[in-house]
C-alpha cells in the first residue's frame, strides 16, 4: 500500500514534486513506493522507531522517507536543512530514528 489514502498522496506531491522533478502524483508516488517497498539500495541508511515505523535516508541523495508499521508511506522527500539551521540531512535522519 502506498499512501493511505488520496489526499495524502497529493498534498505530499504538491510539497515535493520540484525536488524530484516529477510532472504527475502518480510519478511521485512511484519514486516513494521505490525507496521505501523495494530491496534497501547500496548506501542508504535505515532504522525503526520505537512505535515500529520505518524510516529510510539516503546521504547521496538526500532522500528520506517513512513508511508506517501500518504499511502505508507517510512521507518521502529531499531532505534540505534550512540555511540557518547548523542540522544536516544525515542529522535530521538520526534524530528522526529516537
């Protein structure tokens, strides 16, 4: 199951589709149900929280998502710290894995 429903599929591909440069919802939702349902690629970095959920952060890339133990993608996006922020991407995934 990708998204859990509709919704939550388009407000997401509204907030990242010019990350991944993708024209359609579905094209997005393709790239998320990639990252987070296929075989771990070479690379990218996982952990579960402590509610079982699945979070996934490649350092190349910069993609991160997060798949529910439900099963269902609650998010997936090109993580970008803020130009104040002293965060990286690799930190905001470990702090996202607590």
């Amino acid at each position: 199951m990708p998204f859990k429903h509709r919704y939550a599929l388009e407000r997401h591909f509204i907030r990242h589709e010019l990350e991944f440069g993708v024209g359609t919802a579905e094209e997005y939702e393709a790239l998320a149900d990639a990252f987070m349902l296929d075989a771990r690629r070479a690379g990218v970095l996982e952990c579960n929280r402590a509610n079982r959920d699945l979070v996934r952060f490649d350092p190349s890339t910069k993609e991160y998502g997060v798949l529910a133990k439900a099963g269902f993608i609650l998010t997936y996006m090109i993580v970008t710290p803020l130009a104040s922020s002293r965060t990286t991407a690799l930190q905001y995934f470990q702090s996202n894995c607590q």
